[in-house]
C-alpha cells in the first residue's frame, strides 16, 4: 500500500467522524426523543391495562390441551397425574381436573381454561404455569410420564452399612455407618437427605435427559438388592440396580437397559455424571476437619496418581484424562464413586463453608463433580460403579482393592501420612507396629506410650551420638577460642582452619557430628506428625482427661475472637498441648547448657526459646494424642540426655585427645589435600588483592 493509498484512507476516516460530529443530536432533541419513547410505553401499557380489565387473558390451545390429555393418559400404573411447579391436575372419568397455584392464590381448572376471568393477571399466570410443565413433559420425550411421582424410600442394610434410596432421581439419599456416632449425635450419618444427590444425563440429537427429574419404579429383587427403573414409551427400560455387598461398606450401582437405542442413538458414547455433596461435620475438632475434607481423585491405571482438590480454601480444578474414582472425604469417612472403567475427564469444584453461611456449624465444604461416562445404548449394562461408603481405616481400604483386580485402586491416599518418604515410614512401620500393640492393649493412651518408648529406644544410637558430639563441641570451645584468638588476622585464615580441624580430629569431634543424628530422625518425627490426626483408631478414645485423642483436649474456652490468633490458635486452651510446651521449654534449657556457646550469634539463644512457643500455637487445635506423643517423647529425651552425661565427660574427651595426639600422624587424604590448596591458592588471591589495594591508596 503506498502513501497516497494511505492518506485517501485517512481523509475518508476524517470525513465520516466529522459527518458524524455535525449530524449528532442536541441534549434538546435526546430529551424530545426520550419523552417520545415514554410516552409510547406509557400508551402501550394502558392498552395492556385496558385489555386486562375487559377480560383478554390467555388460554391454552387446542394442542396444548391434547398434549395434556396425552400426558396424563400415559402416566405409570395409571396414576393419571400430574404434581410439578404449582399444577396439581388428574383424569378422572376422561376429564381433566384439579388446581394450579400462583405465588398465595389457587385456581380451579375450570377457571384455568374459561376465556373470561375476574383476576385476568393471575389467570394468565396459571396458564403460563401449566404451559411450563407442557413444555418440561414435551422435552422429555420418552421419560416424560416418569416426571411425576410420589417419592418413596428403600432400605437396604448389613452389619456395617444403611443406605436409604430414594425413588426421586433413584439415587442413595441417606447413607448410615453403624458403630460410629459423631461430636453430638449417637449415629453417625454420613450424609442426610438433601445433602447428596447425584444425576445421569442421557441425551439424543436433540433432547437431554436429567435422572435427577425422573420418579423411579423400586422392585427389590432381594434382601440386598434393588432396582430403581423407568418405564418408557415404546417398552424401552432404563434403571439403576444396587447391591448392598455383605459385611462391608461397598454398594454395588449397576445402569441397566433394555430398548434403549430406541430412544439414544448408536453414535451417543458418553453420559454425563453430576455428583453434588455436602460434606456434614462430624468431629469436635473442626478446624482440623476442614483441613483434611474435600475431593481426591485417582487417575485410571495401574500407576495412576491420587490427587486432590485444595483442602484449605475455595477452589476448582479440572482434569482431561481418564479418571478410576473420585471422592467427597471428610477426616475420617468417605463416600467413593468407583468405575468399573474409567470417567472421562472431570471438573470438579470445593467449597468452603464459611462462618457467614447459615450452614456453618454443620457442614464442612460443598463439592461438585462433573465427569463423563462412556456409554452404549444397545448394551444391557453400558456401565456399572461401586459406592464406597464408610471410614477411612487403613487396613479396611486395603483390602478393598480386590474389587479392581486390574489396578491398584490406592483407596489408602485418602488417609493423609504425608510425601513418599514419610508414608513409606508410617506404611511400613508405624502403622504395623500401632496395630500390633492393638492386639494386647485396649486403652490407645497406653498404646501411644508404648508406642513412642519404642521409636526413642530404637533411636537411642543417634540420640546418644548427637549429645556425645554437643559434648565434645563444648568442652572444646575454649580451645577453639584459644586458636581464634592466636590467629586474629584474615591472611592467618587458613592456619587458623588447619589447627581447628586438627583439634577436632584428635577429640574425635564434629561441627556437624550433632546435626546429622538429628537430621536422621526427622522423618519419624514427620511421619508422627501426620500419622495420628489421621488416625481413626483414636476418634472417641478417652484417656486421662481428655475424651477425644484425635481431637483436642480443651479445659479452657472462651467465646472472644482474639485477631490474629483465634484463626491458628482457637479459642480454648489443649492441656496437652501447654505440658508439650513446658517440657519443650526445658528441654531446650538442658540442650543449651550442653552446647558451645556462640558469641557470633547471640540471637540464637532466643529464638531457641521462641520454637516452643511457636509449636504451641501450632498443636493447640491438633488431635491431643498428638500432643500427647510429642510430650512423653520429650520426657524421654530428657531422661536420655541425663543418662548420656553419665557417660559423656570432660576428662574422657581430654583422654582421647591426648591417646590420638600420641598417635603417629596419617597421611592426608587426597580430599584433604586438594582442599588446602585450594585455601591456599584463595589466601594468596586475597593477599594480591590486599597488596593492590594499598598501592592504590597511596
């Protein structure tokens, strides 16, 4: 494009916007225009008014109202009846009868399809109502005579499990775990009525078929299994089977059909699945609840990983590979939507129940499951799941994994015991140990004193070499000052390190010697961090004077909000916790005496101090077997580093000093050597530098 192109372009713009300038309106003619406009509405309005008051209402049409008759003559078991969004009519005798109720007033029918009416308004807002559900019916097709329906319940129970159905959407609506009671009730209901519901979407070229709408038919086949099926026009069957398995938490949900492809044609290969649930409070401890409810998913394979949806705040994700089963968890118990296949992606989203929400003292999050099954409309069973529905027991979700024998289900990652290496220890050894100590011991307080004598004593060896190095390291501090002292100059730096380390290897010493003992135990400790809040072996275990070890053991309370600290430490006060941190404090006092002082770091000291403190803010809303275990465990090292003393003294360290100055000296490592020539070569460059320095400031 050339320049003359380009300005014919612009003197073209520059016209139209000037045009458009010019020929803009005046706020005078706006204001005439806008009157105009209001007056013409107003006109329009009173003819509406007008046409109200002379009785013009609405009626149905002709085919309306044979669509109607249509409708009620094809209802189920000749019901002939019709209950949705206000409209209560039935066929009696051939005829049409009934009510339709608007907001607080109800109209007959013979009002509903009169031309004339008294309250023309409400008339026509009756038609309107019955036109809906018209509409509703028609776009059902063939489930529409299944839109209606009187909800029953269905029971189905074990020793273990009590699930009720429900005939509206044919879905389990109320799921009861025998032997557990929650905070406040004598049962334990892991979810009610209302707070879970979930739907299959069925859809051809032109229509979508929501379960959730339809009035199932039960047949209980059996004293464990029932159908929940709709009969179709054109004697097509679709239906949910559930089988309660015995002695267990499984429910068995099977999709079953017959003539289907009558109504979804062959190239429709998946369904939608839309999983709602909210997640009910059933612990003491609710802020360690929500910390550990929410959706965790497994990716389908053997291989598969087990994620989850962010458990600490309000949050959505959504995944496009295959799916093996997802799940609404709380703490301690978990409803589990298990494929005998694989879901097709999903979107899934986690609600926060927040204090403002009149739910609050109830309920934990509210979660949303949106995925994709695949499906076949001439296969009798296009589908099938297995509802796990029951506590979050280590050994118990193990064994589930027979019922997928061709990938490991994983259904233990609902129980949260931390990354790779710290559930490998709690796998492996911590929760073997625990349930082995179970079968000689009752109370569980007793079974955490054990328990933790056990782990000190199996780390006594690293314990005994971590004090015996802060031991050497003390009493070698004023040999360490004294060399200091002798080499006080930056080009003496390498003499200085050289004699330093000779000293450490003759008294058989370390700098880091009390470090790494340390460092080796803190996977255990990790391991017990997450080990037992998720234990459920302690929920509603007393001992002492607390009544919950997996909650905390509060002797104080308060109902005022503290800012700032409320939020992590509550409003109450764990004694647990508070002996935990006393002892911590002591502890630390005693580890103190017994290290080298530092005068290049005096802040240390404190902050030292402060960590107690820090971890009581921490634990004091944690399960008090928790604090519990932290507490003997603490006892016990301090009894362990008063027995290390005993052997640990400044005349043994001083004797073998002595015995390996005697000895003949070794030949330095090639390690050791290179690095003196490094130092060396760095301490020649600082002394360049130096030099050039001086040079240049005269």
């Amino acid at each position: 494009m050339d320049k003359n192109t380009l300005l014919a372009l612009l003197l073209i713009g520059l016209v139209i916007i000037g045009f458009q300038w010019l020929n803009q309106p005046s706020e005078a003619e706006l204001a005439e225009r806008q009157r105009q406009m209001d007056s013409i509405a107003a006109v329009q309005e009173a003819e509406q008014q007008h046409d109200i008051a002379a009785g013009d209402v609405d009626t149905l049409s002709t085919d309306e109202m044979t669509h109607l008759m249509g409708v009620l003559q094809n209802m189920p078991d000749g019901n002939a009846a019709i209950n949705s969004d206000g409209v209560m009519l039935s066929l009696k005798d051939g005829k049409v009868d009934g009510t339709v109720t608007v907001g607080n007033k109800t109209v007959k029918w013979d009002e509903v399809t009169a031309s004339t009416s008294s309250d023309p308004a409400t008339h026509n807002l009756a038609v309107q109502a019955v036109q809906r559900v018209l509409d509703v019916y028609a776009k059902n097709g063939s489930f529409a005579a299944s839109l209606a329906g009187t909800e029953q319940m269905v029971t189905l129970e074990n020793d273990s499990l009590k699930v009720e159905l429900s005939t509206k959407g044919g879905i389990i609506a109320r799921a009861t775990l025998k032997g557990y009671k929650t905070y406040k009730t004598p049962q334990l209901v892991l979810f009610d009525k209302g707070d879970n519901d979930y739907s299959f979407t069925l859809s051809n070229n032109t229509q979508r078929f929501e379960t959730k709408n339809f009035y199932f038919e039960p047949k209980k086949l059996n004293d464990s299994t029932v159908l929940m099926n709709l009969e179709l026009e054109g004697g097509a069957q679709w239906g949910l089977k559930y089988t309660l398995v015995p002695g267990s938490y499984m429910v068995r949900m099977e999709m079953v059909q017959q003539g289907m492809n009558q109504v979804i044609p062959l190239n429709i290969n998946l369904v939608d699945l839309d999983w709602h649930q909210k997640i009910s409070r059933h612990e003491f401890g609710k802020t360690f609840e929500e910390r550990n409810s929410g959706i965790y998913y497994k990716f389908s394979g053997k291989s598969g990983d087990v994620k989850n949806v962010n458990e600490n705040s309000s949050d959505e994700k959504e995944v496009k590979d295959n799916l093996k089963w997802v799940s609404a968890k709380n703490q301690f118990f978990s409803s589990v939507l298990v494929a005998d296949s694989v879901m097709s992606s999903a979107k899934m989203t986690s609600v926060v129940i927040d204090k403002d929400m009149p739910d609050y003292e109830n309920y934990i999050k509210d979660v949303n499951i949106h995925t994709l099954i695949p499906y076949s409309s001439d296969k009798p069973n296009p589908a099938s799941f297995y509802f796990y529905l029951g506590p979050n027991r280590y050994h118990m979700l193990s064994s589930y994994d027979k019922f997928s024998p061709k990938e490991d289900l994983k259904l233990t990652h609902l129980i949260p015991l931390g990354w790779k290496l710290f559930r490998l220890i709690n796998v492996g050894v911590i929760i073997p140990v625990f349930d082995w100590l179970g079968k000689f011991m009752s109370n569980y307080g007793i079974i955490i004193l054990v328990l933790t004598i056990i782990i000190k004593t199996v780390l006594w060896p690293l314990t005994y070499k971590s004090y015996v190095s802060q031991a050497k390291m003390r009493i070698l501090a004023p040999d360490i000052a004294a060399i200091n002292e002798k080499y006080p100059n930056q080009e003496d730096a390498l003499k200085k390190q050289q004699k330093t380390m000779e000293l450490y290897r003759q008294a058989g010493a370390s700098p880091f010697g009390g470090c790494l003992p340390i460092m080796l135990q803190m996977p255990i400790l990790i391991a017990m961090f997450t080990f037992f809040p998720s234990c459920i072996e302690l929920r509603g275990q007393s001992f002492l004077w607390a009544d919950d070890l997996s909650a905390p053991d509060k002797i104080i309370q308060w109902t005022t909000n503290i800012p700032f600290i409320s939020s992590m430490f509550g409003n109450h006060l764990s004694l647990f916790c508070l002996l935990m941190t006393v002892t911590n404090i002591i502890y630390t006092y005693i580890t103190s005496k017994s290290q080298a002082s530092s005068q290049s770091m005096p802040g240390m000291k404190a902050m030292m101090y402060m960590m107690p403190l820090m971890f009581m803010f921490m634990f004091n809303n944690y399960a008090s077997g928790l604090s519990y275990y932290y507490f003997i465990s603490l006892l016990i090292t301090i009894v362990q580093t008063f027995v290390s003393r005993m052997f640990v003294t400044e005349e043994k360290v001083r004797a073998t000093i002595a015995a390996n100055s005697a000895k003949p000296k070794k030949k330095k490592s090639k390690w050791m050597e290179r690095l003196e020539e490094a130092q060396k070569q760095q301490q020649q460059l600082q002394k360049q530098r130096s030099n050039a320095s001086k040079r240049q400031k005269r």
